[in-house]
DNA sequence: CTGTGTGCAAAGCTTTTGCACTACT
DNA sequence: AGTAGTGCAAAAGCTTTGCACACAG
C-alpha cells in the first residue's frame, strides 16, 4: 500500500522532489503522505485551511486521514515550513509564505490575503512581561463587505 | 425557578444594576442569565474565555447552560459590550476593555494582556479589496517562556 | 391566543490522543 | 529483538443549531 502511493509520487513531476528536499531541509522525513500534503499546501493556493487540504489531497481517493492532514500540519507549523494565521476560532490557515507579513481578513467572506510590502508598519517594543521572549507579531485587518445587512 | 434567579440577582448591589442598565444601553433585554454572565465579564478579570465564564456561573449552583454562555458572549460580541480577542485556535477570550488596543499572548501559559497605551503603534493604511470596508486592526504580539524545552 | 424572544439539549464541527504498525539498528 | 518514528480510529473539546418554553401584546 505505502508502495502503491510512493509510486505515485515518485513518478510524477520534480515538484515533488522540490518538496522533499523541502522537508529534509527543515529536518522532516519525507513520507508519503508529508508529500502528498506539503504537495497541496505548496500549491497555487496562498492560504489554505486544513479542511480544504483534507479536500484536496483525498480528491481522487481516500488515501490520507484527517488526523494526519492535522497532526502533519502542525509538525510544518513547528518547523517553520509554514506559518499558523489564526482569525476565526473555528478554523486555522496555513501560510507557505514564511517571511513576516500582514493580513486582512474578510470576515464575510472567510477570505485571507496579504498586506502588500510596506503597505502597514508596526511601530514600537511593548514592555514583555518577565522571563519571556518575543516570538512574533501578527496584524490582522479585519473588513467586511459594504452593504451586508445592517445589525439590529 | 426563574424568580429565584432574579431574587438571587436584585437581592445584590448595585453593581447588578450597572450592569442592568448597560445592557439596556446596548440593546440587549436583561435577563436572568445575561446578568449573571455579564457580572462574570465585566468583574475584575480583564481578559475572560467563554469556559471560565462558564465555571464562574455555575461555581456555587448550575443556573446557566453551556449554550447560553457561548450565545450570550456572542450576542455581548455583537453589540460591542465585549471586544472577541482571537489567539489561540481552540479559544476565544472576551475582553470587557472596548476601546482599541493591542494584546500580549503568551503561548506557554495561554496568559493574555494588554499593551501599555502607545507603546505599540500601527502606520499606513493598506489597500482593501473592492467594496469592503475596515472593521478593525487586531494586533497579537506573541511571546513564549524563557528556558521552554528545546524544538528538536 | 399569537408572535416574538430566550435558553438549552443535542448535534456538528475541528482538533488531539493513544495505540497499532512500520522500519530502521 | 529492541527502539524510534508514523498514521489513523476513536475520543475529546468548543461552538452552533433547532426546538420547546416563556412572556408581552
């Protein structure tokens, strides 16, 4: 079975060769489903959640679980391969853009693109509380459509 | 039984009444269970998730459901009583503090607080897409404990 | 008595956990 | 054989939905 879906792999295009190197650069064993995975993650799609991930990569045929879309995701995330924007409670994007960056987010729509370069500047070092360190800042500009309906 | 609740609520201070009137000030009928769940928000915790509200309410006899606290934080959301802080997938904090300011999470703890007043501040204004209007910034400067174990 | 509004049990999500299995040493 | 690493079914957890009940007109 794991045969069978290394095949597949293996016989297709370099991309995917791309993509192991990729993951053995970031110190992650390449398996058949980290491929088929980091495959549609890496794909046209800039963000991407990891329910449309669970679509893409099962589209021809059951071959990857949901936990393992889950679990493999996080392990990029932990990597750094790519990079967790959380704006909705109930769903995380994943973005293959790992250079640091802002975000606006239609909260009508669900859709999440970027700030242009330049475009947004945060300025300023908060006071961090004792012992921690800074990991990262995230900005995220939230919009709506003109015209929805107005809340009562 | 729902005139034991409200005896249990108009026995108490004024407080109750504040609480009352503000939510009449936004629109919001207040009943029962919307007081009680607006006295946890608005008391001393600045930053509150919906299941702490929910262990609050419930700490001395269980008077309030599980769905009513997560659609009365909603419906307190809705009508900007309560400002949704969103860091962490599996958890929304409900921050009583309405006006705009910026937040510090810190992911070993999942402790959340506010940046002091203009020690962080955001520059420019970025392009939106076609026929959305801005609804407002978010910014989340994320920190972790010194001395946390090692990412292999 | 009718219609609007409210509260909650049950259902529906997303995500994590624990265990079987694999594949190297 | 032993050990580290991998994948997934089942469990857990957070949130929403649909319906029964309460209340005002």
């Amino acid at each position: 079975m794991y045969n069978l879906l290394m095949d597949q792999i293996v016989k297709s295009s370099f991309e995917q060769v791309d993509i192991a190197a990729l993951l053995r650069r970031h110190g992650i064993n390449p398996t058949a489903q980290r491929l088929i995975i980091g495959r549609a993650v890496f794909s046209s799609f800039q963000h991407i959640s990891a329910d449309q991930v669970l679509k893409m990569v099962n589209e021809e045929r059951n071959c990857v679980s949901k936990a393992t879309v889950y679990n493999t995701l996080n392990l990029f995330a932990q990597h750094k391969l790519v990079h967790e924007v959380i704006v909705d409670p109930s769903k995380v994007f994943y973005d293959s853009n790992t250079s640091p960056h802002h975000h606006i987010y239609n909260e009508d729509t669900g859709e999440l693109i970027d700030v242009g370069e330049g475009e947004l500047e945060v300025i300023g070092i908060p006071n961090l509380p004792e012992n921690t360190v800074a990991a990262g800042i995230d900005v995220i500009v939230r919009v709506t459509n003109r015209n929805r309906p107005i809340l009562n």
